[in-house]
C-alpha cells in the first residue's frame, strides 16, 4: 500500500488531518524513536538479562518489520476474553489453534500472542519459526452472573517450556482486583525475565465510575497515561493500550491528582497527540507503545486499522496488534488487511509528526 493508495482509502481530508499533522505539544526531540538498534540503544543498559535481550531481538528481527524497531502482532486470546463462539463464529476455521499460527506467518508478524491452550498444543511445530507470546491471564467469560478479573490460567514455566519469547498480561487498572493483580503480574514478570523471556503488559482501565455524561473515560490520554506509567513501573518491556478517543478523564470524575499543562501544553485533542502523551509515560518511548486494532466493524476494518496504525507510528509508538479485524475473516482477506498496517510502518513518507 502505498501513500496515494492510503490517501485513497481515507478521503483527502481525513488523510491530511493524519498524514501532516505537526505536533507542538510534547517535541518528537525528546522521544525514543523505534529504530532497529534499540535494543542497544535501551535495553542493553537496563537490568534485563541477555536471554531477555536475545527475545525482544527475536520478536523484533522477525517479519516484514524485521529489523525496523517496529512490530506487527496478532493477539487471539478472544476465545477465552469473549468466548469461542463470539469469536470465531465469523470465520470457522480460527476454531483450529493451528490456524491462528498460520495467519500470523502468512501475514508477515512479528510474532503471535495467544492462550496456553492455543500455543501449547502446536509449540513444537512452530515455536523456532515465528516468536511465541503467550498470554498467562484471562477476564473468564463464562461465570454467571458475569464478572471482570483477570486469572491466572498457567505458569511461567510452562510458558517457557514451551518455548514461548515472552508473555503477556492484562491488569484492568483501576478496578476493585487491581492491586493483586499489580501484585501477580509483578511476581510473574519478574520470574519470566529471571528465565529469559519478555513481558508485554495490556494496561487497560475498568471502573463503572470511568464512565460519566455519557463519556467511557476508561479510553483517555491522561488516564491510559497513567495506566502506563504503572505498566512501566513493573517492568513491562512492551506496552499494549487502546488508542485514546478522549482526554480529561482526571477531571471530568474528579478523583487523583494532574496538572492543568497536561491539557493546555502537552496534549490537543489531535488523535496523534493523545497518542504521544501515552508515549511519553513510557518513559518517552523507551518502552514500546502497541496499540490495539480494536473490534471488527466489517467494511471499515482497512481504513480502521490504517488509521490506527498512522496514529501509533506518527505520535511515536512501537506498532500495532490488531487481531479480530484479522482474524474474523478469510485467510487472504486477513493475510491483506495485516500486510496493510505493515505498509505503514514500511512507509518512509510517513514520518514522526
């Protein structure tokens, strides 16, 4: 996909609303930039141990962003998040774990974040082929009456027994369980990179009190923000967060402590903005950004995920993980719609605003 092709697909005006966007909030000087020495750039100062390093090379060197210091991932943890039906109904065959593999090789990934169950039972076959992230907890979805917490579903041996590059985690910050989730995500990250693996943190928000006048404030700039300052803070090497749709959730709800130049120098209500303040509490960049693709909406999934992508990559971010939109559909129609987002990351003219 080139740029004319993406100029195309979202109209002129939306194109040069994202495309030549200037940032004047937070300068793109004082941000850590992915490129592809970034491992010796950050991480070979840090704490992190060598096999820590040789997997985050792994992930990044694999693909067709190999070697940019940009990832692709396909995440397919929805059949334990949504359930199976929910999520595999639309396209049948993703019902088969092999298949979910499949995509993520013939769609170019970086690597695959999926259960245990899914990995597990075809590990042998393709873990020394595409980077293996297993995701060690889960929102069950099948208790009744429903409720929200993230479990632990394994160990982190048995992660890496499988061979699996890293792991990855979800704390819904901001709920009633999140402290001893901090707490269980903290221990295991740590054992996981005393055995050599990478982590990826999903720091998403819930609390019925985020949502006030109508407005979800669990998708902020300056609450995901500070979801992933925390997320830094436990050592996450990767961060995952949806793409912020609002700001001002601090003040709206009235509850913690901000400051007044978070709203009036360093953010805008740009999308690109938004994004870059998620960025800059990751320790400006030093921790990748991985933004979510988000549900599939069906016709507007291509100009979706392009969009998202455009956001992440001009505000500073690391890359995109993006799976129903992928995953929900026919082999090549979702080999495609990857190949897409890539094309963005691979796309020179398509700078840091």
């Amino acid at each position: 996909m080139k740029i004319d092709d993406i100029v195309t697909l979202l109209g002129e005006e939306k194109a040069n609303y994202l495309l030549n966007h200037t940032s004047n909030t937070i300068s793109k000087d004082q941000l850590h930039l992915p490129k592809a020495s970034f491992i010796d750039d950050i991480w070979k100062d840090s704490n992190r141990n060598i096999n820590v390093l040789r997997n985050l090379s792994a992930i990044a060197n694999h693909g067709r962003l190999g070697g940019t210091g940009y990832v692709s991932i396909l995440p397919v943890d929805q059949g334990i998040e949504h359930s199976a039906g929910a999520s595999f109904a639309p396209n049948v065959p993703m019902f088969d774990a092999e298949n979910i593999v499949k995509l993520a090789i013939e769609g170019g990934c970086n690597a695959v974040a999926s259960t245990y169950g899914v990995l597990g039972i075809v590990a042998r076959k393709y873990a020394h082929k595409i980077p293996l992230i297993v995701k060690i907890n889960h929102n069950e979805f099948l208790s009744y009456p429903n409720s929200y917490d993230q479990i632990m579903f394994g160990t982190i041996k048995d992660a890496w027994n499988m061979g699996c590059a890293a792991v990855g985690a979800t704390i819904y910050f901001g709920s009633e369980e999140s402290k001893r989730q901090i707490v269980e995500v903290a221990k295991a990250f740590e054992y996981a990179h005393e055995l050599g693996m990478a982590t990826i943190l999903w720091c998403y928000l819930r609390n019925s009190a985020f949502k006030k006048d109508g407005v979800d404030y669990s998708v902020s700039a300056d609450l995901t923000g500070q979801g992933n300052h925390l997320g830094v803070t436990i050592q996450a090497d990767i961060i995952k967060q949806k793409m912020p749709e609002n700001n001002g959730g601090y003040t709206a709800i009235n509850f913690g402590k901000t400051d007044k130049r978070v709203y009036s120098q360093l953010t805008t209500d740009h999308p690109i903005d938004l994004c870059r303040y998620q960025v800059a509490n990751c320790y400006m960049g030093r921790v990748g950004l991985i933004n979510s693709g988000g549900a599939s909406a069906g016709a507007t999934d291509l100009a979706d995920a392009v969009t998202t992508a455009i956001i992440n990559k001009r505000a500073g971010g690391m890359g995109l993980i993006s799976g129903r939109k992928a995953f929900q559909r026919p082999l090549k129609e979702g080999v495609a719609l990857l190949n897409s987002i890539q094309d963005v990351y691979l796309n020179k003219k398509i700078t840091i605003a």
